[in-house]
C-alpha cells in the first residue's frame, strides 16, 4: 500500500508543479505601478471645449485683444486664463441670446448679446471685491501669526511662509505670492507693497512699512505688528459703528432710486395704454429723457453722501 501511495505521489509531483507554473500568482509590485501612467481618454465635450478654447486664443494672439486683463482674473481669485474666461463670457451670451429667442422677443436677445463682455467684467470687479474684503477681515489673524513666528525666533521671511501654510484663501495665496516673489531676488518690500495695492488694502501697507523699518534700524518687530494689529483692530470697530450708523441712509437711498421705476412698472402693469402717450409723443419722450438724467445725478449725488472714507 505504502509502495502504491508512493508511486502516485511521484507521478502527481510533476503535474503539480506544472500547474502552480501555470497559473497567474500575485504580483510583488502593483501593475500600475510597472506600466505608465494612462489618462482616461478625454470625453468628446472636453475635445470641443479645448479646440475652442485653443482656436479662440491664437485669434486674440493674431489680432493682439485683450478683453479681460490677466490681472483682473487674479484679482478676482479665477485660476482662468483670459482666452477660457472669454469662452465663458460666449456661452454666457449664447444662452441669453436663446433665452431672447425662446421668449419671443428678439430685442432682449441682441441686448444680452451686448451686454454679455460689461456682465463679464462686473462679475470679475464683484468677484474681486469680495476678495478683498475677505482679505481684510483675515488681516488681524495673520498679524498674529507673524508675530508669534518672529517670537519663536523665525526670520520674517519664513513667519511669511508659515503664514501662507496656516491662513485661510486669499490671504494664503497672497502669502505664498509674497516668499515666491522674495525667493526668486525681489525686494521684500516691493513684493508686500504689491500685496496691498492687489489688495487695495491701507492697513497692509503699515505692515509693509514696519517690516521695512524693522529690517533699516533693527528692534522688536514682533511688538510693532502687535501695536499695528491693535490699531487695526480699533479701526475696524470704528469702522462697523459708522456703517451701522449708515445702514439707513443707504436703503433709503436705494429705495428712493427704484421707486421711480417701480412706479412707471406698476402702472404699464396695471393699465398698459396710460403710458403710451410718454412713449409716443415727442415731448413724452423728451420727459423720459430728462428723468433718466435727473435720476442719475440724484443717484450720484446720493451715493457721495453715503460713500464714507475711512
């Protein structure tokens, strides 16, 4: 029996081995790892969109156009180049276009059509606005890391750095700006001050001019942006009380400038020929006129009153 059991081992052994040969074992190292790496092929919408983009930018590169500032993009925080924002702006005005055409009313369609580039560049100041603002609200956090980075006995170029790594956007990606700038052999000065024109930013420009000061005569540093952090601070309180205080003159401001229109929409809903004589008759036409000037001057006039310098 043992003899017989043996002879089976001997001749199953070679099979065995034949078939553990054969069959696929476990790599050592991931196969995507031993082959390059391979992008999904991109979706025809993507080919489209980059044959657009690429076409319309050798136009403006020809004809030399500059519809939007590059500037004005990285002001406004959009990682766009002027060519894919100008895409935008297109289609933007194709579906307003639509929009005109589906409503039966050919007229809104021509004028969202041109009105499409003055959208775009209101978008990119609206956009840019907010940006600062936040930018300001985050200004007396980033004194505070400064200062507690010179304390630890960092140089002023890597309290930036760690400042750009610990702050919230944008004042991380002006940071960031900042100890790129520095690294590749600008003045630390020109690039802060840069930051604060970007910025539109007063206060910044007191930081840059203490870090300036610090670095010609020497002292605490650290101590000087606590006492700029302090008036900053007391300068935004002031700041809230006053606008608190003329919360109420701007919407009275803004009420009085749409009641007019909201009058004359009121009426052309309510009774639709009451207003036909001001748009038929030459002397209506003439009141239009002058009321379109008055309401301008008053909007002005008002809007300087409420504008309060800080």
């Amino acid at each position: 029996m043992l003899i017989i059991l043996g002879a089976a081992l001997l001749f199953l052994a070679p099979i065995l081995l034949g078939v553990a040969l054969v069959l696929p074992r476990t790599p050592e190292v991931a196969l995507d790892r031993r082959r390059p790496y391979e992008a999904e092929p991109p979706s025809r919408l993507t080919l489209l969109s980059d044959a657009t983009v690429g076409g319309l930018g050798r136009f403006l590169e020809a004809g030399n156009i500059r519809l939007f500032n590059r500037d004005a993009l990285e002001n406004a925080g959009l990682r766009l180049s002027q060519t894919e924002f100008t895409v935008l702006v297109i289609a933007g005005s194709i579906v307003g276009a639509l929009v005109g055409l589906v409503i039966g009313v050919p007229a809104i369609s021509v004028l969202l059509v041109v009105l499409a580039p003055f959208v775009g560049h209101l978008v990119l100041g609206f956009l840019a606005g907010k940006r600062r603002a936040k930018f300001d609200e985050q200004l007396c956090d980033t004194l505070q890391l400064l200062a507690g980075g010179l304390r630890a006995g960092h140089s002023i170029l890597r309290t930036i750095d760690a400042a750009a790594a610990e702050s919230l956007s944008p004042t991380s990606e002006e940071m960031r700006r900042v100890v790129t700038e520095t690294s590749l052999g600008r003045d630390l000065l020109a690039s802060l001050t840069d930051t604060s024109d970007r910025m539109r930013n007063e206060d910044f420009v007191w930081i840059a001019q203490a870090i300036q000061i610090n670095r010609e005569v020497g002292g605490n540093l650290a101590e000087v942006l606590d006492q700029v952090n302090e008036t900053i601070r007391e300068r935004s309180e002031i700041k809230g009380h006053i606008k608190a205080l003329a919360a109420e003159g701007k919407f009275s401001a803004y009420i009085l400038i749409a009641m007019p229109i909201g009058i004359v929409a009121m009426l052309m809903g309510v009774n639709p020929g009451y207003m036909n004589s001001m748009f038929t008759h030459p002397l209506g036409w003439g009141m239009v006129g002058l009321s379109f000037v008055l309401l301008t001057i008053g909007s002005l006039w008002m809007r300087k009153i409420i504008d309060l310098k800080f």
